[in-house]
C-alpha cells in the first residue's frame, strides 16, 4: 500500500505540470526522477491513482480549506470583490450515447439487429484467414458489449425529467452528464464553476454542475462560505461585497439570492451592450446580408394609444383591444391586448407585423407600472450606471485568466472520471493546483 500523502503529492504535481490521464502519471512514476523522488520508488499503477482520486469525496473539502487557510495567513485574499464563472468542459462519454429511453431503446434494438449481422458475417469468415477472423471476433465482441450496456442501463430505468417537466436526453454511460452548447457546438460533459477572490485570484469555491450557470449562483456562494467559515470568517463574509456575474447568471432567483444574502451583485442582462453607447458601432462588425434578411416584427414603439378609446392603434390603423389586465408575466405585470383575426388576415403588413406565418392576430404586451421596485429593472439601472460598468468591467481580468491557467496552461481541457461526484474531486483539485500556484508566486513576496 501507498501512503494516501505520496499519492496526494504524486497527483497535485501531476496536474500542476498539465497531466491529467492517470496513464500518463503512472509512466512519469518510472521515468521522471522527480516523480520518482515523491513516489519514493512505488511507481503507483494508474488503476490505483484513478481508484485514489475517485475516493476523495470526503476529504477534498478539508484540503481545499486548509489550503484557503494558507492563502488566508499569507494575506493573499482581499475580501472586497469576488467574480463567478464557469467553463464548460467534456466528459469522459461520447453524447452518441444519449438520447430520451426511447431513443436509447431503438438505438440498441439497431445493435442487436447490427450485432446478428455481424455473427451471421463471423459464420462465414471461419474459413477466411486468421486475420480476418479475429477482427471479426472483435467485432461482433463490441457490439455485444455496446448492446449489454444499453440493456443494463434500461433496466427498470425512469425517465430524466428537466426544469420544464419533460423528458430530457440521458446518457447511458454518464447520466449526471449533460449536453451543453459552446461556441464550438454541442457536447457532452459538464460546466465547471468557480469563485475568485480578486486580490490574487484565489479560487473559493469550485465545483461542477451539469446545469446552466443561472442555478449555480446559491450553490457556489453556499459552498465558499462553508469553505470561509472552515477557516475562521464570519458567515456573513459576503454582505455588502461587490460581486461580479456574467448576463448567463442573469435571472430573477440569481437576484434574489443577492439581495438575501445582501451581497453589492453587478450581473448584467442579456441587452446590457446594446444600451451602452459605447458599443454604438458594433452592428458594423455583423452580416449585413444575414442582419438585413430577419425582418423583426414592430415592437411595442410602433403602436400608438388611443386614450378615448383605450384601444392601440397598429401601424396599419387597426385597433388593439384590452384582452386581459394584470398578467404576471415572470417577474413583471403586462396589460395584454389583441387584435382582431379579420383585420390581421388581410393586412398587407402582416409579414412586418407577425413574428410567426401561422399566427392568427398581433398580441402587443404593455408592462404596468406597479409601483413596486423590481429587481431586474434596478439591476440594469445598476450595471448602466458609469459605476457600475466601472466594477463590472472588473471580472474579465479577475476570473477569465483563472480559466486560462487551469485549461490551457494546466492542460485541464476535458474530464478524465466519470459521475458528478469524482468530477467534483477532479476539478477542485486543479483549483488546488491554481492556489498553491498563488502561494509559490506570491507568498514568497510577503
């Protein structure tokens, strides 16, 4: 048996030096003489570094506290402005292998077919050479493994409801997975988060979800505070703390953890650029052609009120009547009015007017002043305030070279274990790796 410390030492500078298959540890074990030296001769095999990094779920906390314990005592943490962000990365599954249960039951229905074929093919190929008979084997060997994963994962299995009460795809492989779009299409994996001091870019907080960013701002903040308080802070560390979010954390429930927790958030709306003037001349950097082709229907600017009548009036002159009055639409309270189906039928700005062909009549949405304060709206006062993009102009250099760092310098660009839960263990220990970095660089200078 291997000391769980020399293991530990072995996989932190593993990471540090951007290797993150444990094949690749166990071949610098035997040929690394500095792996060598902290291995003290072991060699670990790699099924057991894998099997060491898999069983760390209950100590991977109080490691990363006593690490934050460091940074704490080194005066690397400042206290005063925290940026939170997330990097989607791939996980060690292919999404061919998702889909809803009746899509994973027809695709193991075509193996099996695919699976006959390939014996009825091996059959005939006995007589072939012995090359031909052992791919063949191997062959008919994977479809059958293909086939027995599938059939062991439908058995007895539910269905993977999402937020919107229907079924979402399940991955037969890693079902805590998820499919994820980026900017280079769409994958399989997880979205890895993390919260950062902005003194030295210590990492708080770190762990991974196969969610989008908006439901992860209370995890992520519950967890650095358990993580502060481990350490010796107040529970109440992030009252009154400016802290930054990209517009992917943008939602009501986002805001109201904010304000419950009486945290100074700056988390911008989707639209936030296109109320910035600074950012006036950024259609010239679109497709005009593409710009030019999506006619958008008029907006609310484009209908006129008739006061005598309490009617609106389309471009064309038609009248809108009140359909219905206080309707709560997600957070906020709209007077919905509609046209008639006659004179949306027959008029000539239809395609200007209707968002979709097949529509029936114009709805135009009237938000009702309520007089109460709205969260969303103040926080876009906020963020358009020169203050406001002041400090959120903050989080691009706070966070993002963090994610530089551990993905591309650290070659931490994809996850080797599979189930949320060794994920976890995975990811907090290149956080690991990034602050012991920040002690080596910067402790050294206090």
């Amino acid at each position: 048996a291997i000391h769980p410390k020399v293991l530990l030492k072995v996989i932190l500078l593993a990471y540090a030096k951007g290797m993150i298959s444990s094949r690749q540890i166990e071949r610098a074990c035997h040929e690394n003489i500095i792996f060598i030296a902290l291995s003290y001769g072991y060699a670990p095999d790699h099924s057991t570094i894998a099997s060491f990094i898999s069983s760390m779920q209950s100590e991977i906390s109080s490691i990363f506290s006593d690490i934050l314990l460091v940074c704490e005592e080194l005066d690397l943490l400042g206290g005063t402005h925290f940026s939170l962000d997330g990097v989607k990365l791939s996980a060690n599954v292919s999404k061919e292998w998702s889909g809803t249960l009746d899509e994973l039951k027809h695709k193991r229905d075509k193996l099996q077919e695919k699976l006959k074929r390939v014996i009825a093919e091996h059959a005939q190929a006995d007589k072939q050479p012995e090359v031909v008979v052992q791919r063949q084997k191997k062959r008919e060997r994977r479809f059958q493994l293909q086939v027995e994963r599938l059939n062991e994962f439908l058995k007895d299995r539910e269905p993977k409801i999402g937020n919107s009460g229907k079924e979402i795809q399940s991955n037969a492989v890693d079902n805590e997975s998820a499919k994820m779009s980026t900017s280079h299409g769409v994958m399989q994996g997880y979205n890895a988060q993390a919260l950062v001091d902005s003194k030295h870019q210590v990492i708080l907080s770190a762990e991974s979800f196969a969610s989008q960013d908006h439901e992860n701002l209370k995890p992520m903040l519950d967890d650095a505070k358990k993580n502060l308080v481990a350490i010796g802070k107040d529970p109440d560390y992030f009252q009154d703390k400016e802290l930054t979010a990209d517009s992917n954390y943008h939602s009501l429930d986002s805001l109201k953890v904010c304000e419950d927790e009486k945290v100074d958030a700056y988390i911008p709306d989707i639209q936030f650029r296109q109320r910035d003037p600074r950012f006036a001349d950024q259609e010239r950097f679109k497709d005009k052609k593409k710009a030019d082709a999506k006619s958008s229907p008029f907006s609310a600017t484009d209908f006129t009120y008739d006061e005598n009548k309490q009617v609106y009036l389309c471009p064309n002159g038609k009248e809108l009547k009140c359909h219905a009055h206080n309707q709560v639409n997600r957070h906020r309270t709209y007077d919905v009015y509609h046209a008639r189906v006659e004179d949306c039928a027959a008029c000539p700005l239809r395609s200007c007017c209707l968002s979709k062909s097949d529509a029936s009549r114009r709805y135009l949405s009237i938000q009702v002043d309520t007089g109460q304060p709205n969260l969303i709206d103040v926080m876009k006062a906020k963020i358009d305030s020169e203050q406001g993009k002041k400090i959120y102009a903050r989080r691009l250099g706070i966070v993002e070279p963090v994610f530089a760092n551990i993905c591309v310098h650290k070659h931490m660009d994809r996850f080797t274990l599979r189930t949320k839960r060794k994920v976890d263990v995975q990811w907090r220990l290149f956080a690991l790796v990034h602050n012991i970095g920040k002690i080596h660089v910067f402790g050294a200078l206090i």
